[in-house]
C-alpha cells in the first residue's frame, strides 16, 4: 500500500545521540492537481564566472569586422581596449529557434547560457552555463558561487539550474562583504586556526537521514523524485561548506581581506549603478583570490535596462525604440552613450581580476569569464550574431586576442568551448538544432 505524506512529512535522525530533523520541500505530492601551484603543491585553480550587460551595442561601433587575431575595438568599445589581449569576441554566431517564438530580451540570453531556446518567457530549459561548471569545480570551496547584480534587484540574476530553480543575487556591497568577510571567513593566511565546535554538529545532519531519505524518495512520481534529488543536493552543498569551514585553508599570498565597504544607495541611477558594480566587483575578485568561490556572476545591466541617468524621464531601453537615428551620426546618439558605459564597467571588472598578483601571473589568468548581452542590435530585438566575449587564459588553456567568426554556427558552440576550456568532459551541449560536438579549436590551448 502507497504511504500518503502530508505537507507537515519530515526526515528524521540522530546525531551524536541528539535528534535532528529535515523538513521536506513543496513537493507535487503534496499540493493539489493545479500545482600553476600553491604553496601546498597543489595546482591553482582555475575559475569560471560570467558577466552580462543588456541591449548589445550599435552595428558597426563595436568591433572591427576583421576576424582572427588582432582583435580591434571600435567606439563604443574601446574601454576594452586597455584588455584586449585578454579578451576573445565571437560574431555572426546565431540562435537557432526551430520554430519557436522570439521572445524578445529573454530567448537571447538563455540560448546562450543554456544551450537552448526557451518555451516561454519564464522557461530555463536546461541549467545555465555556470551551474553545469559549479557542479564539477564548486564543491571545493566555501561558496559554490557568489551572484551578484548592481541594479539592486535580487531577481536581477541570469543563473537558473531549472524554470523553478533560479539563483537570487546580492546587490548590497555591505551585506555582500558581510557574507564572504564577516566572521566566518578564514583567512588562509593567519597562523591562527580555531574551528567551531557548532561546525562539527551542523554538517552531519543530511548523513542523519539518509536511509530514510532514499526509502521516502522510492514512494515518489519522476517530477518530485527530481525535486529532492536538487533539494538534497543544495544541503549537501551546505555540509561540504561547513566541512571546509572546520579545516585550515592552504595558505594564499593573493588572499588580502578587504576593508568593509561603507553602506550606501543602490538602485538604476547610473551612477548609483556603476559605483555599486565597481565596489562589488572590487570584493568579488578578492573573494574568488581567496578561495571562498570558483564559480561566480555578475549582472551590470538588465536585459530590459532600465539604468537612466539622475532626473531624466527615459531609461536606456527606452531609448533604443524610441529615440530617432541622429542623421549626421547615422546611430542612436543617447544610446550609444549608454552602450559605452556598460563597456566602462566591463573594464572595471576585467580590471579588478588583471590588478590581483597570483603565482607568476594574474588572477584573470586563471580565469575564464563568459560575457553575453540578450540581443544584437537593441532597436531590431536582433538574435543573430548576439556579442559574446570570453575573457581570461584559463589557466593557459585558452588563446586571447582574437576575434572568432561563426558562420552562422550556433552560438552554443561558444559555451561548449568554455566547458572545454575549464576541462569539462562534454562530448556535446544544446538541444535541436544549437545542439553542437563542435568546439572553436583556434581557441583552444
């Protein structure tokens, strides 16, 4: 006979002789039918992280139409320039949509992080670029990944394991500094080490009731068996953290703690926006110098931005549907403004990761940050040949300073590379017609 579970149904345990229980999520069941080395020897790591920007750039004001190395920025771009040996961009990459409808600023990036195209405007159909990665390198460190935005919006995050699994984002440099710097951060490098004795009760509770986690988990249908299956995980997560919590980092000459940041305004002002984006970027490349997190994303812009300058009535996507051609420039004027402060703050994050010394380079070498926007060109809701960039050697596995032309391919060749890159074995990635075996070999170490 089936076992009914109610909403209430928990998982329970003993550890150390004391009792521990686990609540279960909102399951289907229970809802109704309309529901190089360190010091140690070690290798240093290699990192992944993304960048996203909203609305593209102006044809023709980005990046210098000639492909293979020499990569050349154009106006609206050149706050790269100053990077542009660590920088890869990729045209004429296409999104494939096999009938399905264009969903304005949302199919663009999706197809791009995942692969595939969405259903509809809340669809993730398969995890995002940095959630398959995170799986294979983000277990070994305090964070699985660091997301963070600098609109102020939480929700403002293009990271998703699933449609119903979508990663929240920090966007306060305080709370941010707090939660990787407060008082559960270790510093490698002191000569003082002191677990806590809390550490060792807390990370041994999912161990507690795992018997009775697989016997409940044979009684469910195929949705909810997935449901606990990404349940389980993210609390395995959370005892693998706080099992490295209760160990001696390795020591890290890269690792500096910060000073705390002071709290102040966040929100679209732009200035407010970008000082924001700076200060976070600032303490997220010296989180990820000291190991705290090998995965991260960061979010400048929505893809619908709505970043508008102090007192003016029109944000920037706003402006790229209604604002005229300026006929003498031949472009949106107001826009391209905006386009070349996105690229601003692109270099200041590129920046933040190039300033940090690790082992005989940078920590930027050893790291590869996939950067995308929704769209190609804003005032058309282009889908074709969206911009994305690459940036960082990984480790010496990866080529820089080249500008890589795609005939046509699917723009899900670029995150197979990436995969690649970082040593993912993916024979292949996307679904339909973006699915693709086919890696950027000019590219590749």
């Amino acid at each position: 006979m089936t076992k009914i579970f109610s909403r209430r149904s928990a998982l329970k345990g003993l550890v150390n002789g004391a009792a521990v229980t686990v609540a279960l999520p909102f399951l289907d069941c229970f809802l109704n039918d309309h529901g190089t080395a360190l010091a140690s020897g070690a290798p240093i790591p290699v990192r992944f992280g993304t960048w996203f920007w909203g609305l593209g750039f102006n044809p023709g004001r980005g990046v210098a139409a000639k492909t293979g190395p020499g990569l050349e920025f154009l106006e609206e771009c050149q706050p790269l320039t100053p990077y542009k040996k660590h920088i890869n961009y990729y045209s004429n990459f296409n999104t494939m949509l096999d009938g399905k409808v264009t969903l304005v600023h949302f199919t663009g990036w999706v197809a791009a992080r995942t692969g595939s195209v969405p259903l509809n405007g809340n669809d993730i159909p398969a995890p995002t670029i940095d959630v398959i990665v995170a799986d294979k390198i983000g277990s070994s460190t305090r964070f699985r990944s660091l997301d963070l935005s600098s609109t102020g919006n939480p929700r403002d995050s293009y990271t998703a394991r699933s449609t119903g699994s979508k990663n929240s984002a920090e966007v306060s440099p305080l709370s941010f500094y707090t939660k990787v710097f407060g008082p559960e951060f270790t510093d490698p490098n002191s000569v003082n080490f002191k677990p806590d004795p809390a550490l060792m009760l807390r990370r041994s509770v999912l161990s507690a009731v795992d018997d009775q986690r697989r016997s409940f988990t044979k009684t469910l249908g195929a949705a909810d068996k997935a449901r606990m299956d990404e349940y389980f995980t993210a609390i395995r997560q959370i005892e693998q953290r706080l099992d490295l919590e209760s160990q001696k980092p390795a020591p890290l000459d890269a690792c500096v703690r910060p000073s705390s940041p002071k709290d102040g305004a966040i929100g679209t002002e732009l200035d407010v926006a970008l000082s924001v984006h700076k200060t976070l970027s600032e303490l997220l490349a010296i989180a990820v110098a000291c190991n705290q997190t090998r995965v991260f994303n960061m979010l400048y812009s929505q893809a619908l931005s709505t970043l508008h300058r102090r007192g003016e009535a029109f944000i920037h996507h706003t402006l790229t549907h209604e604002e005229p051609e300026d006929p003498k420039l031949g472009y949106q004027a107001e826009v391209a403004w905006y386009n070349v402060r996105s690229f601003e703050a692109m270099a200041t994050f590129i920046g933040a990761f190039a300033n940090i010394k690790e082992g005989a380079g940078t920590l930027l070498d050893n790291t590869l940050i996939f950067a995308n926007s929704d769209t190609n060109y804003a005032k058309m809701h282009a889908l074709d040949g969206i911009p994305v960039m690459t940036i960082g050697s990984a480790g010496g596995k990866m080529r820089t300073g080249i500008h890589v032309g795609g005939n046509g391919d699917p723009i899900s060749r670029i995150g197979l590379t990436a995969q690649h890159a970082l040593g993912l074995p993916v024979p292949k990635w996307g679904t339909f017609s973006m699915e693709t075996s086919k890696v950027i070999s000019e590219v590749l170490v």
